[in-house]
C-alpha cells in the first residue's frame, strides 16, 4: 500500500479537481463549529489542502486560514478559487511530515481528505507540534459510496477493471481508525460524528469527478485515462439518465491536544 500511495499524484489532474471534486457540505462546518472548529478568528491550519475546499469553509466563517500542500499545481487552484470565493488565504508549499511552520502557531489544524496518504504517526506528532495547547485537530471526509445499484458502484467497477492495482474500492464511508491514531499520538476528548448526503451530478460532472480520483487521473497515464473516460461515459448513457445523484458520506474525528 505504501507504494501505491507514493505513486498517486493529484497535481496531475488538478484542473478536474478543482472543477468537478464535491466540495463539503455546509452542514459539515455547522457541525465542526458547535465543536470549536473553524469559528471566527481561530488560526486554522487546513494541511494537504489541494484545491483548498475546506479551508476556504472554514475562511467563509471567519478563520484566519493557512493552507498546506506538497503540490504547486493544486496551490495554484486554491489560489484561483479563492479569488472567484472572495477569500483571502495564505498558502504553503511543503509535505504533511514536515511543514517548516513554526511551533504552537495554530489553534486549529485540519486534515480534509487526507489522512490514509500520511505516514501517519509523523503527521500526528507534527500536528501535535504545530497546535497550541488545548487546540484542536479535526479529520473531515466527505466520501462517494457505492450503494448497490447506484452511479457510484458502477463507476468504482470499472475503475477496478482499468486500474486493477486501485485498493479504495468499496469504502463504506467510515474511516473509524482515526480516532486510534490521534489516541495513539496523545490527543484527548476524541469524538466523532457522521451523515449522508445524495449529491446531485450531470453525467458530464460526473465523468470529471471520477477523472479526478485517484484510481484514474493521480494515477494512470493520459491513454489510459481516455480510454477510461470513454467507456465511462457510454456506461452512463446507458444505463442511468443525463441528470442523477450520487450518494456520500461525510465523516469526521476530532480531537483535543494536552
């Protein structure tokens, strides 16, 4: 797993991340805010923050938001969608392990999407280093599910056929090994909450969304990922119609440093 893990590169396929990846659903903040997470003036670092979508939520509410990632193409991105978002963030070019920030800058830190691709254990103690104490690390996710008979399981089925090596299909969602590696690295008070949301997609977006993944586009080279792209896109037309919905989960772990 871990060599496949090094091979996924999400700055090659950074313009349909940043055009068709889900953002997360309001109800996600609302949720984080009741627990302390992402209020006004909170120093919020949003680490792997690709495109930005979560930080940007969290900057929406007031945060003071730094953004970190190891890919200058999804920097980029973050940057554009934030002057289209009216948002002002800074934004730092460097790996999860080894940020370069300094110690206790940040009340918050938030990991969207993320936290399987870390060698996680270094992560945690950077993140531990990087709080202030008493201050708070949140994991978000907000997943595709593949409910049978629905758009998502058909779509992961043949990503599996073209990128037989792909080891996230079938994913419920729920990601509750979390909460054990943030016990392990000593953080306190770990709670966790979860919902389900049927995203609305067109055929097209949806197409875009699963070009962004990283079984296809992170992965797979530009033949295969049109090869990929043309069988998905005959699938869909035929068996579901231009307009349909995608079911997701949405997942997070918080916990609170000593």
């Amino acid at each position: 797993m871990t060599g496949w893990r090094k091979s996924v590169d999400f700055g090659r396929t950074a313009a349909d991340y940043a055009r068709h990846r889900a953002g997360y659903p309001e109800e996600l903040f609302v949720r984080l805010a009741a627990l302390g997470v992402g209020q006004a003036s909170q120093r919020l670092l949003d680490v792997a923050t690709g495109t930005g979508y979560l930080g940007r939520g969290f900057a929406r509410r007031g945060a003071r938001v730094t953004g970190l990632d190891r890919s200058d193409d999804l920097l980029g991105e973050a940057r554009r969608l934030d002057a289209e978002a009216g948002v002002e963030n800074d934004y730092v070019l460097a790996p999860a392990e080894d940020t370069g920030l300094a110690d206790a800058s940040f009340d918050v830190v938030s990991v969207g999407q993320a936290w399987h691709w870390f060698e996680r254990p270094k992560v945690a103690a950077e993140i531990r280093r990087l709080l202030t104490a008493g201050g708070t690390i949140a994991l978000a996710h907000f997943d595709w599910v593949p409910v049978p008979g629905s758009v998502v399981e058909a779509s992961e089925a043949l990503i599996q056929a073209h990128n037989p090596d792909w080891p996230w299909g079938g994913g419920d969602g729920f990601h509750v090994y979390e909460a054990a590696d943030l016990s392990a690295a000593g953080f306190k008070t770990i709670e966790s909450f979860s919902f389900d949301v049927d995203v609305p997609y067109s055929a097209e977006a949806w197409r875009g969304r699963v070009r962004a993944s990283a079984g296809i586009g992170a992965t797979l080279p530009a033949d295969r990922i049109a090869a990929f792209d043309s069988e998905h896109a005959a699938l869909l037309a035929e068996r579901f119609d231009d307009e349909f919905s995608a079911p997701h989960r949405a997942f997070a772990v918080i916990g609170r440093a000593p």
